[in-house]
C-alpha cells in the first residue's frame, strides 16, 4: 500500500481523543444518573414515611382531644349528678327536722304542756312567722318592719321581733301547716289555742 493509501484510511490523532474522552465521560456518567435515582428513590420514600408520621401524629391528636372532649362532658354530668344528690340530701334532711319537730310538737301538746301564751307563738309560727333579732350581734344591722311585734328576753338582754309570713310562701308548705294545725285542734281542748289556731289555719287557706 503506498503512503498516500495509508494516510488515506488512518483514524487522524485528533478524532481518537475526543472518542476517548467521550467513553469516558458515558463511562463515569452513568453511575452518576444511577446514583440520582437511588437519591430520589430514597427522598421519595423519605417524605411518604414523613407523610405518614404527620398523618398518625394528627389522628393521635384527634383521638387525645376526642378524649378530653368526652372527659369534659362526663364530668359536667358528675358535677350535676353531684349537686342534684346533694339537694336531694338538703331536702331530705329539711323533711327529717318538719317531721321531727312535728312530732315533739303534737307530743307536748297532747301531754298539756303548751301555756295559753306559748300557743300564741304556736299559731304564729305556723301560719308562716318568724323571729329574728332587732340587732344582729355580728353585723350589728338592725331589722326594721311596719308595726312589728317585739319580744324581749331577759337572758342575754335580747330583742326579737316578729317577720310576717313570706308572700311566696309554696302551696305543698301551706298544707303541711294546715295539716298540722288540724291535728292540734283534734288534741287540744284549750279554748284560746282553738282561737289562735283557728286563725292561724284561715291565714293559710287564704294563700290556697
């Protein structure tokens, strides 16, 4: 082959180094395009398991104020379960002390010993009033009413005054003191007590 032949079909010096360095480059290029996508792979699976945890952290949270929620409600329900026993307590016990005295009441009245002026409180008292002191000796207010009716007892130099019977006074507290005045009627023979609680009875029926 002559000179001019080989010239002809040898590869030039310049066209071999760029080859080279271009196998080199897809060479070394692809562990790096695989790497990436190891990289996003793993970044992937890294925000779906971060998703996931939010996403239980969030349900924790909804079922831990579900709960508080529920804890509030049920011990709204005991507070009032709570009061209402305790006013049933209250009245139970207000009941035990009528009943009670009622009964120390028709007691003395049956063995005689009510005075004619003790059975003028008596009427008193039943038909709805009260005593209370002209002065408090705590506060050391003084109670005023129209026309009152005074006491006075010596032992501890006290003044008491009478409170009329409460305008609102219930209709079941009326009964009970109707019914209690007619038991007394049916055991006294005293004539002034009659009177007085005859009286006494006639206020309270006004109220019915």
């Amino acid at each position: 082959m002559s000179t001019v032949a080989r010239a002809r079909n040898a590869t030039p010096r310049w066209a071999v180094v760029p080859t080279a360095a271009l196998l080199s480059v897809c060479l070394v290029a692809a562990p790096v395009r695989a790497d990436r996508g190891e990289d996003l792979e793993r970044l992937r699976r890294a925000i779906a398991a971060s998703r996931e945890r939010v996403a239980a952290y969030e349900r924790e949270q909804r079922d831990l104020f579900e709960t508080v929620e529920a804890l509030d409600r049920a011990a709204v329900l005991l507070a009032r379960e709570v009061s209402a026993a305790r006013a049933e307590v209250g009245r139970a016990r207000s009941e035990l002390t009528r009943v009670e005295a009622e009964a120390a009441l028709l007691q003395l009245a049956k063995a005689g010993k009510i005075d004619p002026y003790n059975w003028r409180a008596v009427a008193d008292a039943l038909a709805g009033a009260t005593l209370q002191l002209v002065q408090s000796p705590v506060s050391r207010t003084t109670t005023t009413v129209p026309n009152p009716k005074t006491y006075h007892v010596r032992m501890g130099n006290q003044n008491s005054m009478e409170i009329p019977p409460p305008a609102d006074m219930p209709i079941d507290q009326v009964n009970q003191r109707i019914q209690i005045i007619d038991r007394l009627l049916n055991i006294t023979s005293d004539s002034q007590a009659i009177a007085r609680l005859q009286a006494a009875r006639s206020q309270l029926a006004a109220r019915l």
